[in-house]
C-alpha cells in the first residue's frame, strides 16, 4: 500500500509553512495531504516534492484545489523540488502556467517576501 508523509514546518518570512511530502501523491494518498492544507490558521503554503516520485490526477486535482483556495483567501502559493517525473505531468496537463513553482523552498520564500514588499 501507497503511504504519504507529510512534515509541516515555518517557512521564512511571516505567515509561511512549508509543506514537505514524502511517497507518491494519488488517489489512495491525498487524503493525508487534504488534512495537512486544512489546518486552521495554515497561510501562505510551500509544497516541497523533492520527495515525491510521482502524481497521479487525483493528487494534481488535490493540489490544484488548494492552489485555487490559497487565491480566493488572498494567500500565497508555491511547488519547489518537483522532479522531472511531476514536471512533466505539470507541462503536459499546462499547470505549470499557473503554479507558481520553484527549485528550492528557500526560493519560493524570497518570492513571496519580495512580492509583499
């Protein structure tokens, strides 16, 4: 069976946590993620993937979803670490036009502090 780990930590800058996941993000796993992003009082939100082999449509649709409520709630997004795997799919499926995505969470921080500032 497919398992997720999900390890959540401040990111730099105010009001920013950095998602980390580790296992593959499908059907059979998303619930952990949809959990994780659920948190009361979760603000701007990194998902690291570095860890993460492979995502199946129903792991893209759960980020997408969140991507959409960090929009509507005035909060910021990013995807760091995808591997070539996942940055195929985002091509492909054109999510890449839309997430904003980065090598590393350090860089998504920088972003997210020079957009605020």
């Amino acid at each position: 069976m497919e398992k997720i780990d999900i390890t959540c930590t401040p990111g730099e800058g105010n009001d920013v946590t950095i998602l980390t996941l580790r296992g593959p993000l499908t059907l059979a796993t998303l619930f952990d993620l949809q959990t994780a992003v659920r948190q009361p009082g979760l603000g701007n939100t990194i998902l690291d993937l570095t860890e993460v082999p492979y995502i199946d449509s129903a792991g893209l649709g759960t980020i997408l979803s969140h991507w959409a409520h960090t929009q509507r709630i005035g909060k910021k997004f990013a995807v760091t670490g995808a591997c070539e795997r996942v940055q195929v799919l985002f091509q492909l499926t054109k999510v890449n036009s839309l997430l904003p995505c980065f090598a590393t969470a350090n860089e998504a921080c920088q972003n997210f502090s020079s957009a605020t500032a």
